[in-house]
C-alpha cells in the first residue's frame, strides 16, 4: 500500500514530511506528486503541473477535455506501479484532487493542512448548488463514465461521496486547524523537525514581503495587483526589503514587480526554494508584509508582526468572486494596514 502525497507549496511539504514522521512510513512506502511548479528531491514523484494548469479551467462546457485529462492522470498513476494507495490531499475542491481521488485505487482521502484551506468556513460548510448536484446525480445514478467521476462536488464537507470504505483522517499543526469540519477525525501533529539544523536564511529586524500567484491563477486585475504593489512600497518606510515570490509567479510578472519597488527602496531577492515557515522559526523581530497569503497567519503565530493590504483589493470582481469560495480573512489573523 502507497501512501501518495500531493505537494505543491512549502506548507503542504511540511506536513507531507510530518505525516510521515508521525506514521513512520518507510520510503518504499512513499510517493510523491507535485503541482504548481513546485520541486521535491525524493526517487518515487510524478509531476502533474501541466493536468493541473489545463484543468483549473475546466467546467461543464468542455467536458472532453476533462476527460482526456482523467485518462491522462489514470495513465501515470498506471506507469508508476503504484497499485494500491492512500491519498493526502490539500482539499478535493481541485478538479485534479478529485481524479486522483476517484481512482479505483484509491483506498482511501486524507487531508492535510494547506494554509488557508484549512480555517476556512465555506469549504466545509458550501452553500447548496441545485443545479450541480442535480446533475451530478443523473450521471452517477446512470452508471455514465464509472463512479461519477466528472461531476464530482466541490468541498470536504462531502468526501462521503466518494465512496471510501476508510474513512479520512484531517492532519494540522495546530488547534486551529480544520477547527470548521464536523464528524471526522482530527489528528494535530508536531512539526517534523530534521536531522540537519536549518541555517538562517535571512537577517533578523529586517523587513520581508510575501507575494502569491493571484494574477496567474487568475483571481484578481492584473492592473490592481501593480498598482497595489507601488501602493505597499510606498508604505514600507524600509531602505531595504527582502523579496519572496510564490514559485508559481512568472517570471514576466517578477521582473515588473522588482521594477516597482526598487523605486522606493533596495530589494533582495529570496530563493523560490527557500520554506519561509523554517524562516519564521529560526528568525527574530521580522516585518513581514503580504496581502492575502497564508504565511502572514505563519508569521504572525511564530512571534513576529504581520501586516496585510488585502483590503486594496476588495473591490475588484475577479477577487469578489474568489473569495466567495475561498473566505478566509487574513486581517482577523494579523494586523491591517490601511492608513
């Protein structure tokens, strides 16, 4: 039996690493899947950045090409001799997390702590879509396409539709984590903490600005994320910023956003690979601003002052619509910097 693990954000590798840790699996044991152009070391992994890119715009009108995609995933799970497998999944909210749990092969769903996700309320409790769920159960009722597995739903709060004679276990790292789900286990697991100490990788007393791949996924105006870049660095009042992109962002939008705020003060880049919640633990007295990411909420329970600008964005469409979805609010978590 494999258990298979889906990163694709230093958080969600975190608690992959202390899952294991916490269940003493054995490498043989272990696969890995990455998405959202995020890098692991480790022999057993397949990458899924193209499945997951093309199906993050998949809806009702182009079934086809979800289902070439669902053949697809089928066929790499197939290739890697995985066989039997457990899944630890961020949520099954992705179209792409929900073909990987459909699979014939797939025993049973887990969940594991991904920032935000796992303090949401709406995720766990989703407001009923008639229609979708109409739908969705003409063609599992009809025995079309095997298990309903295009028409699946949309939040944790209803895993039981996937027909899983284990049940699934929640994993956080914190009391607060998952504190919205009802009627599953819930395990809190210690940080896995590894062999070799981790060597600072930023001073301590500076200031350090996070940033996520809002635009590239699509969920806010290209023009407002620019224009709310110039905005912060007009407020930073720092001669020096370290820089953290999501490893997400390209390299286009980079390059213009390193443009902005070198305008108003001297910027250092950190590596991609660098895991900011390790940076969190071994530095002091750090400054860190953001908008709406999760690691905000890291920064600011590891001990140091967290500043959030996400109401420059609350106007904006593409953002309203994102966040009927995804509801968590970083300012009730941080501090608010609107003046």
């Amino acid at each position: 039996m494999k258990h298979i693990f889906l990163v694709h954000t230093h958080i969600t590798y975190i608690v992959a690493q202390s899952i294991i840790e916490s269940l003493s699996l054995k490498n043989e044991e272990i696969f890995f899947i990455s998405t959202r152009n995020y890098k692991i070391d480790f022999t057993d992994q397949i990458n899924l950045n193209a499945e997951f890119e093309l199906l993050n715009n998949t809806n009702y009108s182009n079934f086809f090409l979800k289902w070439q995609l669902i053949k697809k995933v089928d066929e790499k799970l197939l290739n890697a001799n995985i066989g039997l497998y457990q899944i630890y999944l961020p949520h099954i909210a992705h179209p792409l997390f929900q073909i990987l749990g459909s699979n014939k092969k797939c025993t049973k769903i887990n969940i594991m702590e991904e920032g935000s996700n796992c303090l949401s309320y709406r995720l766990y409790n989703p407001p009923v879509n008639i229609k979708k769920r109409l739908i969705a159960l003409i063609f599992n009722k009809s025995g079309l396409w095997g298990q309903n597995r295009y028409f699946r739903v949309s939040s944790n709060s209803e895993l039981k539709y996937f027909d899983k004679k284990l049940l699934p276990v929640f994993y956080g790292i914190s009391p607060k984590s998952f504190q919205n789900v009802i009627g599953y286990e819930k395990r809190i697991i210690s940080i896995h903490q590894e062999k070799t100490a981790v060597s600072k990788q930023i001073p301590d007393n500076v200031s350090v600005l996070l940033l996520e791949s809002i635009i590239e996924q699509d969920n806010l105006s290209s023009s407002l994320f620019f224009d709310s870049i110039e905005l912060l660095a007009k407020k930073l009042n720092s001669e020096e910023v370290y820089l953290k992109f999501h490893p997400y962002q390209n390299a286009e939008n980079r390059k213009h956003v390193i443009t902005i705020l070198e305008k108003y003060t001297n910027v250092k880049l950190i590596a991609d690979d660098i895991v900011m919640e390790k940076v969190f633990l071994c530095s002091k007295n750090l400054k860190v601003y953001g908008f709406t990411t999760s690691l905000l909420f890291y920064a600011k329970s590891f001990g140091h002052e967290a500043f959030s600008f996400a109401y420059l964005w609350k106007d904006d469409l593409k953002y309203k619509n994102y966040t009927k979805f995804n509801d968590f609010n970083i300012e009730e978590f941080v501090q608010r910097t609107n003046n």
